[in-house]
C-alpha cells in the first residue's frame, strides 16, 4: 500500500517507530487522532478512518488510565496487533 496522505503516513510511521521500540505507545495518541480527524473530515476511504478508531482504541485498552476498560491491553499485546495490520497494510495488491 502506497501511503500517499500526510497524516496517514505519519500515524503509520509512529506505529512503526512503536514496534520498534524508539517510542512509547503514549506517542501514538497524536498521529492516530489527526488521522481519525482527517479521515472524518475529508470522508476518506473508509478503511482508513477504521484502522484510526481501531488504533485508538487499542492505545487507549494499553494506557488504560482510569480502568475503563474491563480487558486491558498490556504493551506487547499492543505491539504484536499493530504488526498484524502493518503486515496486512504492506500485503494488500495495488490497484490498477
């Protein structure tokens, strides 16, 4: 997939800079949101405004601040889902 959008490649980027372990998952929370935000108001593909939803809600299952969520996420659950979609991101064919 190739990312063309300013605010898609950065959310990406973060999470890869995520796995990889050069920044804390707290850092995710700013590309996921402008790109949740972008996606929204530009009435991008759909796919994208899911994946940003999915991401946040992931951030936020790990952060788990105020024990909102009943089945938290610990940092490498977070880490082995966002390689899952960076893999299907990175296998999906190009169309024509």
């Amino acid at each position: 997939m190739v990312v063309a959008v300013p605010e898609v490649r950065e959310m990406v980027a973060a999470a890869r800079r995520f796995v990889d372990g050069e920044i804390h998952f707290s850092a995710l929370v700013g590309p996921i949101a402008l790109c949740e935000w972008w996606s929204r108001m530009n009435g991008e593909h759909s796919a994208v405004h899911f994946l940003a939803k999915r991401w946040e809600l992931l951030v936020d299952r790990t952060w788990n601040e105020y024990g909102q969520h009943p089945n938290p996420l610990t940092v490498e659950e977070l880490r082995q889902e966002l390689i899952r979609d960076i893999e299907i991101l990175h296998s999906e064919p190009r169309g024509n």
